[in-house]
C-alpha cells in the first residue's frame, strides 16, 4: 500500500527566543507548531490588500515629487533637515 499523507515533513532552524515565542503563541491558541507555522506562511504568501494601497499611494507620490532613486530619498531627508533645523 503506499503512502497516501499529502503532507511532507520538513526541518527548520530558529532561534531559542523566537522557537519559545513560537511555543507560547501555538500553547496560547491551542494548537501545534505545525499550525502556527503553516498559517505563517500562508500569511506571508499571501497579498495585503491594504498595505498594496499604501504602497501605491506612497509610490505615485514619489513619482509625483520626482523620487526616483534611494539617493533622491536620501537628498530630500538631507534638505528637510536643514530647512528645519532650528
């Protein structure tokens, strides 16, 4: 007979900190890590409506004031400094 689990196990290395948050949050909620982990990453593949919003509002704005580059950011926190400075 073979075998029919559709599920595949795999290893994963954590920090002692993050595994005993881990624990305290799968305990907490009543289910395994397994569970927890699962979730995690559907959580993590899976698009946020909202922050897809924000991302666009923030990247029309930039276009908007010419931001094109991380040295465009950087030359505009420099001279916002300096105009606000007291």
């Amino acid at each position: 007979m073979s075998d029919m689990r559709t599920a595949k196990t795999v290893s994963i290395t954590l920090p002692p900190d993050l595994l005993i948050k881990a624990q305290a949050i799968a305990q907490r909620e009543h289910r395994t890590i397994s569970e927890l982990f699962r979730e995690a990453l559907r959580r993590y593949m899976t698009p946020d409506p909202e922050l897809a919003t924000v991302l666009e509002r923030i990247r029309a704005k930039g276009k908007e004031l010419g931001i094109r580059t991380e040295a465009d950011v950087e030359r505009l926190s420099d001279e916002y400094r300096r105009d606000n400075r007291r």
